[in-house]
C-alpha cells in the first residue's frame, strides 16, 4: 500500500466522492481521509463512531445511511 500512493492525482477527479472513515480503523487514521477528502474538490468526509476498517461490516446501518443519502444528493432517482 505504501508504493501505491496516488495522492498527487487526487486534485484530478471529477466525480462526487465520499470517503467514509472509522473512528478505530488502524489501516488509515481519520485524519488521513480528512486530508484525501480535502484534496477532491467537492468531495464529502464522514467519520463513523466505533468503526474499525471494515465500517461496512463493523457499523452497516451507519453505513449505508452514509451511502445512501450521499447517491440520493449526488445520483437522484428520477
């Protein structure tokens, strides 16, 4: 993981992005995705109590609110 570091390409991407983080993940600290988040414009940063790495596993409801609301904003059903 520490030979593929994109970070200088973050500024390129165009598309709606939410980086979801866990409170307890040991991979990546909270404030490492705050600092991916602010590097794509536009970009939504949210940090989930409790969570570890898997926050999709650890947290599922929390989640998938996160995520659905975030498609809903972004991807309207229409």
């Amino acid at each position: 993981m520490n030979q593929f570091d994109l970070r200088g390409r973050l500024g390129q991407v165009r598309a709606p992005v939410l980086v979801i983080s866990g409170e307890r993940d040991r991979l990546f600290s909270a404030e490492q995705a705050q600092e991916i988040a602010e590097e794509v414009a536009g970009s939504s940063y949210a940090m989930i109590p409790g969570a570890g790495h898997l926050s999709s596993l650890d947290t599922p409801d929390q989640f998938n609110r996160l995520l659905s609301d975030f498609l809903a904003a972004h991807f309207p059903i229409k």
